[in-house]
C-alpha cells in the first residue's frame, strides 16, 4: 500500500476520533494533516472542505496548508499573502521547518505559475533548510526549475539527490517521483523510457496530480 494512502487512512481514523469523543482542541490538528494528504494527492476540493471545517471551529488554524492548498491551486494572491504571515512567524521563533514549508509552497506555486526563476530561488531556500519530508518533496520541484532555466547540472544534482532519498521507499509516489526527474535531465531514448515508466508507476496510484504533471511532461518531451 502506497504511503500516502496509509497516512490517509491514519489520519482519516484520527479525525474521526476528535470527532466522536468531542476532542475539539485535536480536531483543527486531525483536519489539517488530513487536508495536507488530499492535497498531495490532486484532490484539492476535498482538501478545501476538510481546511473550511477546521477554520469553522474558531479555534485557530496553521497557515502552512491553506497556503500550500493555494499554491496548488496557483492562486498566487492568497498564497503570497500566507507566505509573508508564515515567514514572519518562522523567522520570529527560528522554525527551520516552517521555512521550508514556505519555500515549498512557492516553488509549487511558480513552477505551476510557469516563473521558473522564482521557483528555483524559493526551492533552493526550502531545501538549505536539509528538513527531511518538505525538503525531499521540493527536490522534485527543483529539479523542474532548474531544467527549465537552463541549469542543468543543478537539476541533476537534484534528482540524484532524490533518487538517494527514495530509493529505500516502495510506494508509487516516491518511485515515480524519482523517475519523472530523473527524466528531465535525460536525453534521447533514455529520457522517453523514463517518461512511460513514470506514467507507468503512477497510473495506478491515487497520486493524479503526480501523474498529471508526468504526462504534461512527456508531452512537452514529445
């Protein structure tokens, strides 16, 4: 079972559970991750429901998922406005990982923006942060950026560095993660073969926007 899923289902149990008891101080929590799961995998409507309930319980919700929900969504206001209030509060308490959450959501945001430039500045500032979840997931994003400004041996550095990093996972998201990557740095017949076998792992998974973004790539590539 892929990971994502596992996590979903964790997750899906844990918000169920504040629900049930009445725990309503862990609800905003339960909801948020749940979202961030939904999120990654493509299903923003379903994301936006389950951030709408947490902000209806008035008891206070993190920025870190409504931003990255915009920066998917590529509504660049919103998500700009997020970034200041997260950078503000990160740098204030010195959180290594919430500077990485924001670089993140900037490098989704420009990369899908087509403002490549952008997002190779907001990845590289993700990734110095070496936090091991988010700044994984922008090596992906980085090594987009980084193709599509011309700097190739950046965007190399960047899928090995993934490839290390997922090559002890078994799920379809990391796999073809790695494969997409590893397929913009190609050329010739190698870069086509990478291209099926990343549209081949993550055909099946529940990861669409993964899948989407792989065959807009492979298109492109063709």
């Amino acid at each position: 079972v892929p990971v994502v899923v596992q996590h979903s289902r964790l997750d899906s149990r844990q918000a169920e559970l504040a629900r049930t008891t009445g725990t309503l101080l862990l609800l905003p929590y339960a909801l948020d991750y749940l979202a961030a799961v939904y999120i990654q995998r493509g299903e923003l409507s379903v994301a936006g429901e389950l951030l709408a309930e947490a902000e209806g319980l008035e008891l206070g919700v993190r920025p870190e998922f409504p931003l990255r929900l915009a920066a998917f969504r590529g509504l660049a206001s919103i998500a700009l406005l997020l970034v200041d209030v997260m950078n503000r509060g990160a740098l204030a308490r010195g959180e290594g990982c919430a500077i990485a959450a924001v670089g993140y959501s900037e490098a989704v945001l420009y990369n899908g923006l087509g403002q490549y430039e952008l997002a190779l500045e907001a990845a590289q500032k993700a990734i110095a942060t070496d936090d091991i979840v988010v700044s994984s997931w922008t090596l992906y994003e980085l090594v987009e950026a980084a193709t599509r400004t011309g700097e190739r041996d950046v965007a190399r550095g960047a899928a090995d560095r993934l490839s290390e990093r997922t090559a002890v996972l078994t799920s379809a998201w990391a796999t073809g993660a790695a494969l997409r990557s590893r397929a913009l740095v190609a050329d010739g017949a190698a870069a086509e073969d990478l291209h099926r076998q990343t549209i081949e792992c993550l055909e099946p998974s529940r990861m669409v926007w993964f899948e989407a973004r792989a065959r807009l790539s492979y298109g492109e590539w063709l």
